[in-house]
C-alpha cells in the first residue's frame, strides 16, 4: 500500500501539482484523501525522503525537495558547463583567492616540489542563486601566471585555463565518497539538518598529460545524484 503512496505523490510531483519546497499534506490529511493509514503514510514519506524527494523543515512538516542534478561520470565537464546545459544560471561567489606555498599533500598530487607557488581559488557554485556545491581548485601558479586577476564571480576556470592559458583538460581522476557536511559548509550550501554531502576529490590533466588542477568540492547530497554507464 505504501508503494501506492509514493506512486501518487510522485506523480503529483512530475505533474507539477506540487512544486519544490511546497509544503505537502499532513500525514493525517493524506491518510484520510488516500485512505491509507498514518503508519502506511509515513513509511511512504519516509522512503521518499530518504530517496530525496521530500525533505522536512522541524515544526513546519514535509516539503517537496528540488529535483536532484544528474551528475554523468562518463567525461569531464565544468560546472559552469553542466548548469547551463540543464538550462539554469551558473554563477559563482569567490570565498578566497590567494597564492600560497604547496603542503606536502598538494605538491605530491599536483607532481611539484614542496613549497612551490600554487593558486587556490575556493567557491560557492550556485544555480539560479541556489547553493549547491563548495569547490577549492588548486592550480601551479607558473602554469598560469596573472590567474589571481581573474574575476571568478564571472568567468569559468576551465574556459580561462583554455583561452588564456592555451591548457587543453582532457581528462580526470575521481573519487567520491558521502560525508557528514562541516558546520561552515552547511551553512554556506543551507543545507538542512541530517542531508549528508558528497565530497569529491579530483586531478585534472591536460591533452599532454600534464597534471593542471588538483580539486576538493563539497556538493550537496540532495541535489546531485551521479550517473555512469556500465559496459
């Protein structure tokens, strides 16, 4: 019964006759509209929300949550490129933009010397003035000299590393894995309470090989969902 449940509200959902972040019918209400019981309702919701469908706000009830963002894994593609093809506004907000001397970590996983001169440029990536991803690139600043003059509030990385630079990226290695959000990332994404985030860490190479960018992003994990196909 409770698959029934979720049927009909998915379908209110895809039909547009509930919109994201609008609030759906209590448990009781919708008991008495589907003829279910409470129980049967709320075993529903709950694996909606656990899907991502529905998200709760404490005391206020359940709201429909926004669609999630399919993520494909098969090429490597900017963000700025992946929202506007979805057909949405890609902007950015800078939270820092410095030189810095490469740590042991970074300067391994970049293939530099220690201490050598790195960019590092961390950002708020929105959708429509939504938050949906914290993204901290890491970049050898000899690669691309004048790259802190660069208004990121309104330019794409990976474009400005193409035309300006001459840096062709081809390719990428990948990990993901699902993460309890820090406080300042949750309150930088608004990120309710209890939704989990995707962290990602990735190396970037250019069409010589050449390893360009090392990335550490924070994607909320009630917008993304990742796809890739399997042969």
């Amino acid at each position: 019964m409770f698959e029934q449940v979720k049927t009909i509200l998915d379908s209110a959902i895809a039909g547009g006759e509930l919109g994201p972040h609008q609030r759906i019918p209590s448990e009781r209400e919708l008991s008495v509209a589907l003829g279910a019981s409470r129980m049967t309702i709320r075993q529903a919701l709950v694996e909606m929300m656990a899907e991502g469908s529905l998200y709760t706000r404490s005391g206020k009830g359940t709201y429909v949550a926004e669609r999630k963002i399919e993520q494909p894994l098969q090429r490597l593609t900017s963000f700025t490129e992946d929202i506007r093809a979805r057909g949405s506004r890609p902007a950015s907000r800078v939270l820092a933009l410095a030189l810095l001397p490469a740590p042991l970590e970074l300067a391994v996983a970049l293939g530099v010397r220690p201490g050598t001169e790195l960019v590092r440029l961390r950002r708020l990536r929105l959708a429509n003035d939504d938050p949906l991803a914290i993204e901290t690139s890491h970049v050898a600043h000899a690669l691309c000299p004048g790259l802190v003059d660069v208004d990121f509030s309104t330019s794409s990385l990976y474009e400005t590393l193409t035309t300006r630079y001459g840096l062709t990226l081809r390719s990428a290695k990948q990990t993901i894995e699902a993460s309890e959000a820090l406080p300042d990332e949750r309150q930088l994404l608004d990120l309710p309470r209890h939704v989990p985030v995707l962290r990602l860490h990735r190396l970037t190479f250019a069409d010589d090989g050449r390893v360009v960018e090392f990335v550490r992003a924070v994607y909320r994990g009630d917008r993304y969902q990742l796809q890739v196909q399997l042969r």
